[in-house]
C-alpha cells in the first residue's frame, strides 16, 4: 500500500499532492474576493492591509483541508476585518466542518468562529472604516450568519452524509462476499450429496460384483481350479474399488445419507416416488395436486431421477416453512428429450411470521448447481399472484460435459462493465458536485449582499451629522476633527493684525469651521469698527484663532481685520 500523503494541501489519509487543486482554489479566492470588493464599493480597510489579509485568507484557503479548525478560526478573523473575503471563508467552512467528524466539536467551531468574527468586526470598525461599535457588530453577525454557519452546518450536513455512504458501502460489499460466500457453501454441500449419492448407487453396483465373484471362486474351486483365481481377483479388485471411490469422494465432506421417505433408491424420482411426496406434503396440512405428462422415469439415468426428486422435495419443503396452508400444484413433463418440473403455491391462508423471513435461498442455490451440473436449468421467483414457483428444465440424456462447463462458469451475477457510451460515473460525481458547490456559492453570496444591505440601510451615518465646538481642553486631533483644518487664506489676511499670544502657546490654526459658530466676536479695540454681520461680508473679516499648548487646546481668540478691497483703481472715484 502506498504511503498516506502529509501534503497540507490534502486531508489526513488522503492520497496525492493536491498542490494544483490547491493553486486552481486559491485562484478562484482571489477572483471572488475582486469582485466581491467591486460590488461593496471598495468599503473596508485599503492599501497593503488588505492585501495582507487577502493573502491570509488564500492561504487558510488553501490548508483548510488538513488543517480544518485553525484555517476555520483564522479565516473568521480576518473576515470580520475584511467583507470581501465572505465567500472564500464560506468555501472554508463547508470544508472545514465536512472533515470535523465528531459533532460536538464540529458545533464548538462553528459557534467560535462566529462570536469571533462578529466581536473582531464590532471592535474594529472604527479603525478600519466600517463605522460606529454598533454597525460594526451588526456587520459582522449578517457576515458571521451567511459565510460561516450556513456553509459550516450545510458542510457537516454533507460530510455526515458522505460518511454514511461509504459504510453503507462498506456493509453492502461485505454483504455480498457473504452472499457469495454462501452460495458457494451451498454448491458445494450439494456436490458433496451428490458425491454421496454416487457413492451409494456405484457401491451398491460394485458390492454385487464383488458378491458374484465370491460365488464364483466358490464354484471354481473344484471344477476349474486355474480360473478361481482369476475370479479372487476380480473379487479383491472390486474391494479395492470400493475402498479407493470412499475415499476420493470422502474428500468433499461427510457422506451423509438420507432415510425414511427421502431414501435414495432405484425408484427415486420415479412417478411413485414423486406421488409418496405428495402423499407426505397432505399429511402435513399442505394440499398437493400433482399432474405427471408422459411415461414413467424408470429407464432414465439415475442422476436424471434423482434431480427430479431432489427439486419436488426442496419446493414443497419450502412451502411448508414459508407458506403453510397453500395450495400447491406439482407438474412433471417427460419428453422424449427433457423432463420439465413445475411446482408452484398460492398465498397461504395466514401470513407467515415477521422472524420466519425469506430463507436464505441456500437450497436453491443447490438446486441450482445439481440441474446444471446435468446440463439443464432452474428458475424460481414470485409469480404475479403472490406465490412463488420453481421451475427446471433436464435434459433426458445428461450431457457427460455438462459437469465441467458448469464447474467453470462464471457467477450469474457478475457484473457488466459499463456501457462505452456513458462516463464514468466518478467523473459523473465530480461534475455535479461541482455544479452543486457553483449553485451554493452563489447563494451564499446572494445571501450576504442582501444581509450587508439590510445592515446598511437600516443603520445610521457612521460620519458624524454635528460635530461638537471646539472648547479648551480639546486634544488636537478632536479639534481638527470638528473644523476644516488651517485656511492659508485666513493665516494670511490675520498676519500682522492679530492680537499677541499668550507666552505659553506653542502653535495655531486659523480654520474656516463645519458648524455654526454661536460664540459672539471678542470686542474690538476702541475706536475700532467692527463688523459682525457675515463672517466675510462688508468690509471688515471676522477669524477664529485657535492656539495650542502642546497637543491641548488652550485658548480661543475671534477678532477682526481689515477687507482688501477687489475694486479696480480706474473704478476708484
């Protein structure tokens, strides 16, 4: 037997490589994950951390056949990060949990990587842009539902069912080793009654020689002295004949010989050894109706007679243990060239018991090998009424050949091969389930659009609607947040005119603000105009100055400076 591969492209005992699958996989990841990321308009982080968890997610892609919890778990995490990945991770998961045989264990990753895509993208989707805590946990429910547990239990569903399968398999294979097993006990407790009855009929033959040559010898001893001898010799030739037929028959198993009615003699399978049967069947509660076409079978050969009883007693044995009370209907035909037998039963009064089943068929399985061993042909099945009818054909004459082509015939049942006009049937196998995994891709994906879009539509703005007013003590960053940011334009028209700084200041911004502004102007200087109509009307400029010490806001000056006028000098009055 060849080695189990340790490949991480393939599965525990699996044998190949599977490094082109696994490139052919990864392939078709990425071009998901593209288009995924065309559809959902290119949300999600950007630049190399995308593309570092693109390649993380292609590679537990690639590993999650021998590596099914940790390429389940990691590709959890990474899809709570990145939604694009949805149906690479849903690929990983009907695989992961199709290798996960036990079932406890199966629901425990399933129920981990779900908790842990939704907690990654609830805590990351400020950073990486998805919106608030709340969105982010939302999100990462619709994605943990559609690409993680749906395939995962679809995944364990399937790989439950692949695994029943194959001990069925395993059971009907075994089955049917038993079943041939079985019928070749069955041809082979036959030749050895047969063996028996050879042994029986030829020693009978060759104890009545042995017996007339002792008569002989007797005789010849004293009016032909040179011929006793010749007659003890034939005399001890015969018991050497018989000792060496025992045992060469004793060979194939016990010589076992039947008595009472089924005792083998020279009347046996006779019309009135058939009748006796009959006669017997009554007794036992079974009506019999026997019919005989031709002449008797005294002058037929010995194995032909005793076929023809063996059959009438193994079909009405039969109906007395399967189907007591039926009437039966026995019919013998003698040509010239056959003799055909017939028995056939009706439904029985009472159905038989659930334990008492079909039998084992073992009988028939002899009966069988005897007919064709002599050249004929045995057929026995239900018949449309309900009974059950066994039906042989055997040649008058038995064809001395008939016994090897028999011996050397291959099973009934042995199986054709498969047609040329129709694939085989694993390839057969690889295309459906191929449509199927395309089919159910698909859906996974139809089910994760309309889950990010029910998200999206029902959650509010991520970007803030009103941001709060700059007050001192703001850091920095929540400063420039709330405003545009510096406006050259503005540091320029305050340079020179705007009032000093206080010492501890280290740096300003001169911003144009997002929200509206209800702190009123600082008072100008006396004898100042001012303006506080429109922050740029007339022809005054109203200017925020905020000024920092360190990254903290410290203090928040508004004051006025002068409008450049715009009219031309050849307008000037």
């Amino acid at each position: 037997m060849a080695p189990l591969s340790r490949n991480p492209f393939t599965a525990p005992g699996e044998p190949g490589r599977g490094l082109w699958r696994a490139l052919a996989e990864t392939t078709g990841g990425a071009a998901l994950m593209l288009l995924t990321q065309l559809l959902l308009g290119g949300r999600g982080p950007a630049g190399e951390i995308q593309l570092l968890l693109g390649t993380v997610v292609l590679v537990l892609l690639a590993v999650r056949r021998r590596f099914p919890v940790l390429s389940l778990l990691g590709t959890s995490v990474v899809v709570g990060l990145l939604p694009p990945a949805g149906l690479p991770a849903a690929v990983t998961a009907y695989t992961s949990a199709k290798h996960l045989t036990a079932p406890r264990r199966r629901s425990t990753v399933l129920l981990a990587s779900a908790v842990l895509a939704a907690l990654v993208c609830a805590v990351l989707a400020p950073a990486i842009g998805l919106g608030g805590h709340a969105f982010g946990l939302a999100l990462g429910a619709v994605l943990a539902a559609t690409t993680l547990v749906v395939p995962g239990l679809l995944g364990g569903s399937g790989g439950q069912e692949d695994r029943l399968l194959r001990a069925l398999r395993e059971r009907a294979a075994a089955a049917e080793a038993a079943r041939r097993l079985a019928e070749s006990e069955s041809r082979i407790h036959e030749r050895s009654r047969i063996a028996a009855e050879m042994h029986d009929l030829v020693g009978h033959r060759l104890s009545l020689i042995s017996l007339h040559a002792g008569g002989l010898e007797m005789a010849l001893r004293k009016e032909a002295p040179d011929l006793r001898d010749e007659a003890a010799l034939v005399r001890r030739a015969t018991g050497d004949a018989m000792r060496e037929l025992r045992e060469v028959l004793g060979v194939l198993g016990p010589l076992g010989r039947d008595t009472g009615t089924d005792a083998l003699t020279d009347s046996t399978g006779t019309r009135s050894d058939v009748e006796a049967l009959a006669a017997e069947s009554r007794t036992g509660g079974i009506p019999v109706e026997l019919t005989w076409d031709g002449p008797d079978l005294h002058e037929r050969a010995a194995q032909v007679r005793r076929a023809v009883h063996r059959v009438v007693r193994e079909a009405l044995t039969n109906v007395h243990r399967y189907a007591a009370g039926a009437r039966v209907t026995v019919a013998v035909t003698h040509t010239e060239d056959r003799v055909e037998v017939l028995v056939r039963n009706g439904l029985p009064p009472v159905a038989p018991e659930a334990a008492t089943g079909l039998g084992t068929g073992r009988g028939l399985v002899g009966l069988r090998e005897r007919v064709a061993l002599l050249g004929g042909a045995l057929e026995a099945g239900p018949t449309p009424a309900g009974g059950f009818a066994v039906a042989a054909r055997i040649p008058a004459r038995p064809d001395p050949g008939a016994s090897l082509t028999a011996a050397g015939a291959p099973p009934r049942e042995t199986p054709s091969e498969p047609h040329a006009d129709h694939p085989p049937a694993g390839l057969r196998r690889r295309v459906v389930d191929a449509l199927s995994g395309f089919l159910g891709l698909a859906g996974v994906g139809v089910l994760m659009m309309c889950g990010l879009l029910l998200v999206s539509q029902a959650s509010p703005d991520p970007a803030p609607r009103d941001p709060e007013p700059p007050r001192i003590g703001m850091s920095r960053a929540m400063v420039e947040r709330a405003v545009y940011g510096d406006d050259p334009a503005v540091r320029a028209a305050a340079t020179g005119r705007e009032p000093a700084r206080a010492e501890s200041v280290t740096s300003c911004i001169y911003p144009t603000f997002r929200y509206a502004d209800p702190t009123p102007p600082a008072p100008a200087a006396e004898g100042t105009p001012t303006d506080e109509a429109a922050p740029r009307g007339g022809d005054r400029l109203t200017i925020t100055r905020l000024c920092f010490r360190g990254d903290t806001l410290a203090t928040i000056d508004r004051f006025t400076v002068p409008m450049v006028s715009r009219t031309p000098p050849w307008e000037s009055p």
